[in-house]
C-alpha cells in the first residue's frame, strides 16, 4: 500500500497529503526526519542504504530517518524511523536545528535529531543493507573520499556540524 506522505509549504507548515509514490514522482515538497547515532565513544554509525531505496539507493548515510506520514508529529516520527532502521528505541532525543534540502531528487524539510546509543543495533533489510560504528575523523574523511558515495542531503544538513564536533 502506498503511504500517504505529509506535504508543506516553503515555511514547512503542512499544506496537504499526496501518496508516497507521487511525491517522489513529482519531487513534492514534504518533511522528514534525521537523527545522528553516536555512541559513548563519540563514533558514529554510518550505514549503507539499500539499493532498492526510491531515492539515493546504495548511498552511504550517517542519519537515520524518512519521510514524515500524513497526520504524525515529526518526533514521533523520529522515534518511528530510528526503531524502524537501526532497532533503537527508548533513547532521549537531542533536537538540532531544522533545516531544508532541495534537488532533482527530493525536496523537505528537515527535522534533526542526535541521540546516544551503546546498545545492540539491529537493520531493517529493506533498507539498510551494512552499518558499524565510524570515529568521528574517519567518517569526515570518507565526506570527502570520492569512493564513499553519501547521500547529499545528509552531508548538506549535517557535514558541517560533524566537523565541529
């Protein structure tokens, strides 16, 4: 079943629904979350997407997220995404600031999130297909290696805050 998918406007308030297969067909304005796993150590996990993923398929990723569902809060759709991806749940949210991200490929809003997490990590294989824990300096490296292809929203939202880290 196709899920409806919450649109916005340029404020990011919410405008609409439209089903998941025509915002991605049309490259409707929508929103959606992303949340930083870090662990005690400070690395943080890093995944590669599967490539039957409807956008940016077989990219590596250091956020885990999507697309916020017509009708839910974006924290609860946080909590959702991050269990539904990695099996991590009961965790405190940390909030970073909101951003937006726009392409060919996709255009939303961005609610962001960071969280730490020592415990187990479990994937959902229909969309993470590797992951494991980075250092900090390590996966700043692989930003910038040509060889590791990383999903451009990610790196556009969130490149430069790791970098502070």
């Amino acid at each position: 079943m196709d899920e409806l998918v919450a649109l916005v406007d340029a404020d990011g308030v919410v405008c609409g629904s439209a089903p998941r297969s025509v915002m991605r067909r049309d490259n409707l304005r929508h929103s959606a979350t992303g949340v930083l796993v870090r662990n005690s150590a400070g690395d943080v996990y890093v995944h590669r997407r599967t490539p039957t993923k409807d956008v940016f398929p077989a990219h590596y990723d250091f956020m885990a997220g999507g697309v916020i569902a017509a009708g839910e809060h974006p924290y609860d759709a946080v909590v959702r995404e991050l269990a539904e991806e990695l099996g991590i749940s009961g965790v405190p949210l940390e909030k970073l600031p909101e951003g937006d991200y726009a392409d060919e490929s996709t255009d939303y809003h961005a609610y962001l999130y960071a969280c730490r997490w020592d415990g187990p990590v479990r994937h959902q294989p229909e969309e993470v297909e590797w992951g494991a824990w980075m250092p900090l300096p390590e996966l700043i490296a692989r930003l910038d290696d040509p060889a590791w292809i990383f999903v451009p929203d990610s790196s556009a939202l969130l490149g430069d805050y790791l970098r502070t880290l």
